[in-house]
C-alpha cells in the first residue's frame, strides 16, 4: 500500500478553518463592569431552546484592600415570570475577598413550551458600597424538541428509524443475489498486490 | 473415526505459537484505520458522558474509559480473529446461527446508524447555530450531513483515513487546548485512573459509557476496513502479522477515546460542578469557559466539539453501509453502487430528524443505555462463533500466555457487555 501521509493542503485548510472560528462571535452574552474597586462579568447564553435549561454566571473581582458585600439579583421579565421555571434565590449577596475572583451562578432557568417564542428582557442588578448597576440581559427562545424529553425522547426516533427500515428492505435486495441475506458471503481473497510487511516472516 | 475439524492442517503450528514480523516505525505511526476507529468513539456520546462525568465526579470516572476499553478491544479481536481464520465478513457469524440473528442485525444496523448519525448531526447544528443563530437547527444540521454525504459520495476509502487521521488530530488539539487554557489537575486525574465508585449517580454514567465503548455492532467494523485496505493474507504467518498490525491499529483508537475525555471532565469538572450544573446543551457549557479561560477556550471547545460530532456521524453512517453491504453479500467497497444507494438512504431520516429538535446531550444518554441493551446479542454469537473448534491456529488455548490472555480477555468482555445489557434492560423498559 503506497505510504499515507498528511499532505499539506489538508492541513492548511484545516488551518484556515480553525482561524476563521474567532470572526464569529459565540451566542451569548457577556457583559463587564465595575462597581467602585469590585469588577463584575456576566457570563450567559442569548439563546435557548424552549425546555431547557439556561444558567447565568457571574464573576466578581475585588480589586480593593477590603472584603466587599455584593449584592447580585437576577430580574426576570415583567409579567412572564411565569413563561419560567427557576426554583433557586432571585437575589443574594456575596461576599468579594480582596485579590480574589469570586464566582457565582443562577443554574437551571427553564424556559416553558406552549407560550409564544420570544425575546425576553431579563436584567441583573449589582449594588455595592452605594453604587448600583443594572445589566440588561435578553434571551431569546426557540422552538424546543418536538417530543417530550425521557422515554419518548428514544421510542419516536426508534420509530422512524424501523419504519425506514421497510426502504432499506425493498431497496438492497433488488442489488444483491436473490436470498443473499440467508447466505454467508464467499471467503476474501488473499490481493496480489498485498504490503510487503503482510507476509513477513520474523527473522 | 473421523478427527474433528480444527481449522489446523497435520503438523501446523500450535495456537498463537507464531511471532509476528516485527513492525517499523513508520508502519507504527500510520494510524489511518485506527482514526477511523477512534472517531466512532469520539462523538457526542464521548462528549456528553465525558462532560456529565466530569461536572458530577470531576476525574473520577476516567478509569471507567479504560476497563471498557478493554472489554471493547476484545470484542473487536474476536471479529478480527473470525475474518482472518475464514476470511469471512462479520455477518456470516450472524448467519451461520440462524435467519432471524441477520434480521435482528438489519434492524440494530439500520436504527443505531440513523439514530447515531442524527445525534451527531444535531451536535455540529447546535455549534452552526451557537456561531450564526440565525440558521436554524435543522439547517444547520443538514448542511452538516450534506456535506457528510458529498464528502462520502465522492471519496475514495484512502482518502477517508487522511482526513479522518487530520481530523482526530485537529480535535485533539482543540480539547487540549481548551482544557489546558483553565488547567488540568494531573493529580487528580491519575487517581481518577484508579477503579472507585464516587458516589450516587455514577452506575448509570457508567452503564451509559459501556454503550458508548463496547458500541454496539460498531465493533464489528473492522474487518470491513480490512478488506478495503487488502488486509488479508493466505499464509499463517501473514494472519498472524495482520493480527499484530491490526491490534496496535484499534488499541489507538480505544485508548484515544479515554484520552479524549481527559479534557472533557477536566473543563466540566472545572465551571460545572461548582454550581452543580448538569450540562444538558454544549453552548451552555461552552460558555461558561469562557470566564475561567477567556475567549479562545471557547472556540476551542466548540471547534472540537463540531469535528468530534461531524467524524462520528460519517463514521455512523460507513459502519452502518458496511453492514447492510455485508448482510446482502454486497461488495465491500467504498466507491460503489451499493454503497452509494445505502448512504442516500441514511441521510434521508437521519436529516429528516433534526425536525425532532431533541437535545443530543440528552438524547446520547438514553441512546447509549440502548446500545448496551442491543448488544449482549452480537456478544453472545461471536463468543459461540470463535470458541468452536474450527477456529484453528486464532482458536481458544490456554496452553500459551497469549491464549490465555485472550480466553479471559474474551470472557471479561461477554460478562460485562452482558451485565450491562441485563442491568440496562430492567432500567430502559421495566423499573420506568
């Protein structure tokens, strides 16, 4: 067999690709500011499917001698706090040791099917020694999985997959020999033009 | 009375008595086949369970990668040792028992590839669609397999494994990076190698894992990439330096799928399990890299993520051509006819899905449980196939080190796949 190798224009376009990633910008929000000597990120997807699951971090970097109390809220849409289902605190304070990065995160906002797709104007407030801030932050939701997640998630691709298997079944026999599928294959041939590492002998 | 047919010629060398010729380095190195192998592994199977793993045990389950790949090692070694022997494709084990295990194989082959491939496309159009999200999941996901289709269409078997070895290399590079820019705890890491429950969840992380590694009839491929590259020899001592040759090439592609999951649990087990998130959406997770290792960690992972799922998808769909090749005693090619007909008719459903919108994340999980439960069948017909007599010089013997290794290799591998599929079956369609 004629040596592989990894030729170079390969290479290159793979190359090219990869530096290309970074002209797009990942979907989301990110957001930096500060309060006083304490710096915040907010770090959160701008986009969601319809029963899933969005989670919103935030990141706090205390540039100060002192510890610093940071109240953190997270402000969801007025009048469609229902289109949510979020079960952890909406606000809390936490606390910035100097020199330190501290990380918090608002986990598993679901967004709820059977309303209408939508952006939503959430928003996060940051309030620290007096000065308050508030971030806006819009998500945008998408048509969801058109079944229900569990069980029914493997049955209805399981489904499609065996009716498309009555395809398969009309179409590969008109290729093959008549009853091929009950026969085992004829044995492969040893090729004439084998490599020469194949058959070797050990000296 | 008659002597009982061994496959072994009077005065033929004992079972695995023969040394194989000694591979330079060059021969080493070529890891074409092995890329292939790998990239069944690597998909969103890997990733979810690898990143699932990593947000709830950190390092913990690394060693799970390995005694599975053990057992998925094995299993590939039987089909290879039952095609060198006779020179027979997989199916004929299947047919040798009876009709109804090739009809049962049609179905496995046609419901896992789609199912597969689909998993996958969803994957490279929910990075399409992190990127540009003005391009719809479903668009997004069909230009993923349409360009699977045109790249498979078009190709010849050869030029599969370059881009297949590039494309390993590319996404090694990738989720190293990605992991390396928020930092490996090796500590950690190597004590993660060492067998240990970490706590409750881990046994359905694990089960989920046996479908991803053990695979399946996807462990059957091999001997098809063999044929494709001519690897067959009518000499014992070619077999036996095929054998040698082969078992570098898929011990590659197993052990790469546990280093992929090195980075995975790394940068899982460093933004997710903090706050306890379980990632159920790659954006989502991907994101959250960003604060701990700044932008390029990101593009990183998502660029790692979308060669992963994009190379599984194609590999889905060539084992699933392969087989169904295979099972109407079609020729084994690539480039033919056959072959063409059977990928038009994967991309149809498996693009016509993606309407679906189900979350692969989710969907790997449920999918890989259903794996474990498919498979326990093809297990327990190569086992009866390569322990028959006739199997000649590959058969079972526990008269050498070799032999030996292989008999409890090859047991290992039944028992757990088995395990797994009894355990899996009471979990998917009784106990809910």
């Amino acid at each position: 067999m004629p040596r592989q190798s990894l030729r170079i224009p390969s290479v290159c376009a793979l190359a090219g690709v990869l530096l290309l990633i970074p002209a797009f910008g990942v979907a989301a929000l990110t957001t930096t500011g500060s309060l006083g000597e304490v710096a915040y990120a907010v770090y959160a997807p701008d986009w969601t499917w319809q029963k899933r699951d969005i989670n919103v971090l935030v990141v706090l970097d205390n540039h100060g001698p002192r510890t610093a109390d940071v109240y953190v809220g997270l402000v969801f849409p007025s009048r469609k706090a229902d289109h949510f289902v979020y079960s952890g605190d909406t606000e809390t304070v936490i606390q910035a040791l100097p020199g330190e990065s501290t990380r918090y995160a608002f986990t598993n906002i679901q967004a709820r099917d059977g309303v209408p797709r939508q952006i939503y104007d959430f928003a996060l407030t940051f309030s620290c020694g007096g000065v308050t801030t508030r971030v806006p932050y819009a998500v945008r939701t998408i048509r969801g999985a058109a079944v229900n997640s569990g069980q029914w998630a493997l049955y209805v691709p399981l489904a499609i997959a065996l009716v498309w298997s009555l395809v398969f079944a009309c179409v590969l026999p008109r290729l093959a020999g008549r009853g091929a599928w009950r026969r085992p294959g004829e044995a492969v041939k040893s090729a004439e033009d084998r490599e020469a590492w194949i058959d070797q002998t050990p000296a | 009375m008659d002597r009982p047919d061994t496959g072994l010629e009077q005065g033929a060398p004992r079972p695995w008595s023969l040394r194989p010729a000694r591979l330079g380095l060059r021969t080493v190195m070529l890891l074409g086949t092995g890329s292939v192998i790998a990239s069944f592994y690597i998909g969103t199977g890997d990733i979810s369970i690898g990143t699932n793993m990593g947000a709830q045990f950190g390092y913990r389950l690394w060693w799970t990668y390995f005694v599975l790949g053990i057992a998925g090692w094995a299993l590939i070694d039987m089909s290879v040792r039952y095609f060198l022997q006779f020179g027979k494709t997989p199916m004929s084990m299947f047919k040798d028992v009876h009709p109804v295990f090739t009809l049962y194989m049609f179905l496995a082959v046609i419901v896992c590839a789609t199912f597969g491939s689909y998993n996958q496309w969803a994957a490279c159009a929910m990075v399409v669609t992190g990127y540009v999200p003005d391009v719809s999941i479903e668009l997004g996901g069909a230009l993923a397999s349409l360009c699977a289709l045109l790249f498979l269409l078009t190709g010849a078997y050869k030029r599969l494994e370059r881009v297949f070895v590039v494309g390993l290399i590319a996404l090694l590079l990738c989720l190293f990076g990605s992991a390396l820019m928020i930092g490996i705890d090796w500590g950690e890491a190597a004590r993660g190698l060492v067998p240990n429950r970490p706590g409750k969840g881990w046994r359905p992380l694990f089960m989920s894992n046996a479908g991803s590694m053990i695979n399946a009839w996807l462990i059957l491929i091999y001997p098809y990439t063999m044929i494709e590259r001519r690897w067959f020899s009518d000499r014992l001592q070619g077999k036996v330096n095929i054998l040698h040759r082969a078992r570098i090439d898929y011990g590659w592609g197993i052990l790469a799928a546990g280093v992929v999951a090195l980075p995975l649990m790394a940068a899982a087990s460093a933004v997710a399990r903090p706050f306890g998130i379980l990632p159920r959406s790659y954006m989502d997770l991907s994101i959250l890299l960003e604060p701990l290792a700044g932008r390029w960690s990101t593009y990183l992972f998502l660029g790692g993520l979308f060669l992963a799922a994009w190379t599984a998808g194609v590999g889905w769909w060539l084992c699933g051509c392969y087989a169904l090749l295979d099972i109407f005693n079609l020729p084994i090619k690539l480039n033919s006819r056959p072959m063409r007909a059977a990928l038009v008719l994967f991309f149809i459903p498996s693009t016509v899905m993606l309407l679906l919108r189900i979350n692969p994340v989710y969907q790997m999980l449920l999918f890989s449980a259903f794996l474990a439960v498919v498979f326990p069948v093809i297990g327990l017909v190569m086992l009866w196939r390569i322990t028959r007599p006739d199997m000649g010089y590959f058969r079972w013997s526990p008269r050498t080190a070799q032999g030996a290794v292989i008999i409890a290799a090859d047991v290992f591998a039944i028992l757990l796949s088995v395990y797994i599929g009894w355990v899996q079956i009471g979990a998917l369609f009784i106990r809910r």
